[in-house]
C-alpha cells in the first residue's frame, strides 16, 4: 500500500514548464480582463436601492426609497414618503407571503429585464426633476403662484400647501403616464357602475378607458399600471348569495392578477409597487388581501379607507364614495346663505355600524336644533334638509366610507367627521381641519354642544372653504352624461302596470283613464329610460332605433304599433315577470352605448384622484405650509 504521506497522483503529473506557462499566459489573461470590466461603463442599474420586508403578513409594508445623493427633504414642506415606487434590481424576485398559493407569479429573469433599464433609468430621472421643481415651489411664501395659470388653485388655509400642490399638479399634467391592462373580459374587467352608492368606482375606469392625456399605450414610458378590475361586477357575478364567502371574489382577482404578471413583465419587476387599482365595495380591502403584493405594496384607490382594515396612507388613496341615481350630480350642487339655514344639524341614516347606534341612540328625532332621522319623514326632501342645515353629520355604516361627506359638500354644508380610522379623501393635499369637524365617537353626546360652541365667524369661514372644496370633489362638468341622439318626437315616461318597469309615450298616458295610478317619475326621453334601465316602448312611424345595425332591439324593448295605443296596458301585462326581468338585463347591458361622460375638468374628482396617484409613484407628501 503506498505511503499516506505520497502526493496524490495528479498533483505528481505538473511539470516545471507547466507553471512556467500558467504565470507567463493565463495571470496576465485574468489581469487584463479585471481591468477591462473595471472602466468599461456600468449597464446595471444603479438609481435606487430598495429594502425589502415585511411583505408576507397585511400589515404596513416596510419597501421604503433611498433617496439620491442629490436629493434631500430637509425642508418642513416637501418630506419624503415612506412608501416605494418600484424596485429597480434585475435579480430575480421570488414571492413571498403567507398566502403564496393564491397567485404563483412567474419570475422575470435579468436578461429580460436589464432591455427595459434604460427607459426607467429616464422615468426616474424626470421623477427627480420633478420633486426637485416641487420643493422649490413649497418653500415660496408669497400669495400667487410663480407659474401662469388660469386654474391655479387660490392661496388659502384649505391646502397644506398651495405652492407645493399646484407645482405638483402641473408636473403631472407635464409628465405623469399610466398604463392601463388591456388584459380581461367585461363586466369584470374595463367595466364598473356610473351610478349608485359605487357609482365612483365606474366613473374613473371608463373615465381611464378613455383618458387620452394620461394614458399610454407604451408601458415602457408609464410611470403607473392600473389594473382596470371592478369589486363591485365581482360582487355582482361571482358572488355567491348569501354564502358570506369572499374566496370566489378574491380567487377571481388572485387569477386575473397571475395572468396579467404572467402575460407582462411588469408586475414582476416591481412586485406591484408601482401597480393601482381602485375599489368602492366595502370589501375591496379584504379582498386585495387574497394578492398580499396588491394588499401591501400596490397603490390602492380605496373607499373605505379605514386604517383599522389594512389601509396605509402614505401608500394608499382615499377616494370619495358619491350616491348618484342617475350617474349625474345636476341639482345637487350649490345652497342658500348661512343665514338662511336654520337647522344647526343633520342626519338621516339606516342603523348601519355601532357609531349610528350611538348616534341614533342619543339623538334620533329628540331635539329640534340637531335634526336626526333613522328614515326621512315622508314629505321631507332629504337633499332639502341637507341645504337648509349647518352642519351636516357623517358617521360611519358599517364601513367608514361614506357617500354623506360628499352629499355636504355638494350642499355646501359644513361635514362634521364621526368615525374610527377614516382618512378623509385627498388629505395629502386638502386641510380638512379648516373646512370641516371631527369628532370622537365618545363626543356623541356633546355634539350639540360642539357645534354651538363654534363661533359665527368661524362657521362662516369654514362653509365659505367648503364651497371652495366643492370643484375637488365633481366629476368634470357636473358629471353630466350627455346623449348620444335626441329623440323629440318620441318622449317616455316610467310606468308600473304591476311589479314591472316600462316606458310610454306621457302623451298616451294622458289618454289614459286612470294615468297618476301608473306615472312614477317625470317624463324622460328613450335614453333617459335607458339610463334609469326602465323597458323602452317605442311608440312610432317608420323611426329606425340608433345602432339598430347591431343591437337587437326587439331583446330590450317593447314596440307597440300606433293602432296598438289603447291596448298597451293589456299588451304590457300580457309580458310574463321572467321575459320583463330579461329585458331590463338587457336594458342595463346596452346602457354603456348610449352615454358619453362629460370630459374631466383640471382639478376635479378624477385629476384630484390621478394627483394622490402621482404623489406616491413621486414618492413625497406636502406637509403644512409654515
């Protein structure tokens, strides 16, 4: 056996003039080659170091921005936010999370993304420029905006910071891009309500459908991706009844959120960071909890924006919660003088949450100064008593989102704030202390006793700030759906003939015998019977219905001939409930073709939200002006 102390045989086999050539030809290679990679350019990117953590439970995520040498939040007006806008690093990124089974996110790969740095490197390069500009702006303290503008917003105690905002507004209309995911089907997806409670959620995605200063069809140059999802067609068609389940609604977004992140590299490259969506359901911060990068890392526009739920300011959007019936705001703006409201307080609500008990329980119909109702008398107009009131009281339901803050501002009645947790819409820029009041839930009792204590000057001022507000919080030009044709010789009005909805011409129904028995609203066009997804009967000679080309008419309507008139009770009873429910489907599917939005104005509820957006993509808040 050989001796253990004998080399082993391989290192036995190297030759002097093996080594010889090894120091002579191969060190200098290896040399030469350090020096290369030393002072060839850097390709990697290098503008922002990111920190990771925290991101697997539905707490405040801790993805925070090293700022650039460069840069610096020294000043009380321009401070840096705690939040990100995307991680830059071309590793790859695997996910993490409690709930990782609920979407398997497919992993981009450096080469992939190392094509795309250079257009970020720009993004973030013209992001810098941009806060630079903003600061700037927020350490002016004179009365007028150094910029030209028509629109600018007056210098005043209901902004933070009037300079810094108005700067940050302009930067936005100068640079800010979104993309939008052409990804998904309707009525999930692109699609959401223009009326009702929600009707806010619908309002921005088709107002982002159609954006055409925002919005931009290269993702490359988008500083922002909106997933155009809607909760609330979630709730509609996936829920199932009754079932208290939201896992169905949640497994939907998990899937529709795996397939966009598998379909583009976006998601990936980010983790959602520099991501949005936007929710009016009460359950849209639940149930972006079944996506934890969405839950914690994503910019979410939300209504119910309660803290208490998962909601995180510095990342997050408040966004106004609007009641429209119509999908219009007309006649609901504007109010007498303050001398001409009599009634110190108002409110008239369901028995929805513990903070309405409380109210109720204390105040319901028992003083004549703080006027509140659990139901609105029957006589009372309730927008009415809105305009007739001071101070008009807005506790939280169930859920902290309310649409009554909006309904007073609208009514130009000062909002008194009663909730746990509620982050009032676009406070990063608003100062709601100067136009509002906010009480705790246990100053239930002493409200009356709050608001008198209020001086009349100090009232005074703070409506005259709501009124102010007011652009802040309408869609464009009062919101008002324009039509797409008019039909003067065909008017309609809403009709019952039993549980069911049509419309007739007002004029056979005064032929009627006993018309007021089946009149239930104000005569209204053909579109507007759509809009109210009321039945249209088309009552005519030889009139060819828009678009009849591709719609079926005869599917959502009723055509009733001209000899037909005094049959048309017997022909619309004839109508069984399940062929009437149908057409009314139908009638609210067709609805989307037969209105167009008024456009969005500068510094209305759309800019406004796209604002809060822009802020925390920018990475800053304005704080108070000294």
């Amino acid at each position: 056996m050989a001796s253990s102390d004998k080399p082993p045989a391989f290192c036995s086999s190297v030759r002097p003039s093996y080594l010889v050539w090894v120091l002579l030809v191969v060190v200098p290679l290896v040399a030469i080659s350090a020096v290369v990679r030393s002072v060839r350019p850097d390709t990697r990117p290098s503008l922002r170091t990111w920190r990771v953590g925290n991101v697997s439970g539905f707490g405040s995520p801790t993805l925070a921005l090293a700022p650039m040498p460069s840069e610096s939040f020294e000043s009380a007006d321009i401070a840096p936010s705690s939040t990100s806008s995307l991680p830059q690093s071309g590793e790859k990124q695997e996910r993490i999370g409690n709930n990782t089974e609920s979407l398997r996110i497919n992993v981009t790969t450096t080469e992939s993304t190392e094509k795309r740095h250079g257009g970020l490197d720009q993004i973030e390069a013209s992001l810098a420029r941009a806060r630079l500009a903003i600061k700037e702006a927020g350490g002016v303290r004179n009365l007028t905006s150094t910029h030209e503008d028509p629109d600018y917003v007056p210098w005043g105690p209901i902004y933070r910071n009037a300079n810094a905002f108005h700067r940050s507004y302009l930067e936005m209309e100068r640079i800010f891009k979104v993309f939008v995911y052409e990804e998904g089907e309707e009525p999930l997806v692109h699609y959401g309500p223009c009326k009702s409670i929600y009707s806010t959620e619908g309002s921005f995605i088709n107002a982002m459908e159609l954006d055409k200063n925002y919005r931009t069809r290269d993702p490359d140059k988008a500083h922002v991706y909106f997933l155009p999802f809607s909760v609330v067609e979630m709730v509609r068609y996936v829920f199932v009844r009754d079932s208290h389940d939201m896992s169905s609604i949640g497994n939907t977004l998990a899937d529709y959120v795996n397939f966009v992140a598998g379909t583009r590299p976006f998601w990936n490259r980010s983790l959602g960071a520099d991501h949005v969506m936007l929710s009016c359901h009460d359950w849209g911060p639940h149930v972006s909890s079944y996506v934890p990068h969405l839950f914690n890392m994503s910019i979410r526009v939300l209504c119910n924006a309660n803290i208490s739920e998962g909601f995180n300011p510095s990342k997050d959007v408040s966004y106004p919660e609007i009641h429209l019936l119509y999908g219009e705001v007309e006649g609901h703006l504007g109010g007498p003088a303050p001398s001409r409201r009599p009634i110190l307080a108002f409110f008239s609500g369901g028995l929805h949450g513990h903070i309405r008990y409380v109210l109720l329980e204390h105040w319901k119909e028992k003083d004549k100064d703080v006027v509140v109702y659990e139901h609105v008398p029957q006589g009372v107009n309730y927008y009415s008593m809105l305009k007739k009131s001071k101070y008009c009281l807005c506790p939280s339901g169930f859920e902290v989102a309310s649409p009554r803050v909006v309904e007073a501002i609208y009514a130009e009645c000062v909002p008194v704030l009663i909730s746990d947790g509620y982050v009032p819409p676009f406070s990063d820029v608003l100062n709601w202390e100067s136009f509002s009041v906010q009480v705790k839930v246990e100053d239930i009792p002493n409200i009356k006793k709050i608001l008198q204590s209020i001086s009349q000057r100090q009232y005074t001022r703070m409506q005259r700030r709501v009124k102010q507000v007011q652009r802040h919080f309408v869609w464009g030009k009062e919101n008002e759906r324009t039509k797409v044709y008019s039909l003067q010789h065909t008017r309609a009005t809403c009709v019952s003939p039993t549980p069911q909805d049509f419309c007739i011409p007002p004029s056979v129904a005064n032929t009627w015998p006993q018309p007021l028995t089946l009149i239930s609203s104000p005569p209204n066009s053909v579109v507007e019977a759509i809009y109210a997804e009321c039945v249209p009967v088309l009552i005519s000679d030889g009139y060819v219905p828009p678009f009849s080309d591709v719609l079926n008419w005869e599917s959502f309507s009723v055509q009733v001939k001209v000899e037909d008139i005094p049959n048309i009770k017997k022909i619309l009873q004839s109508i069984s409930q399940r062929q009437y429910t149908r057409m009314q489907r139908r009638v609210k599917q067709v609805q989307r073709h037969f209105v167009v939005n008024g456009p969005p104005k500068r510094f209305d509820m759309y800019h406004m939200t796209l604002h809060s957006i822009w802020l925390r993509r920018l990475n800053i808040r304005l704080n108070q002006s000294g």
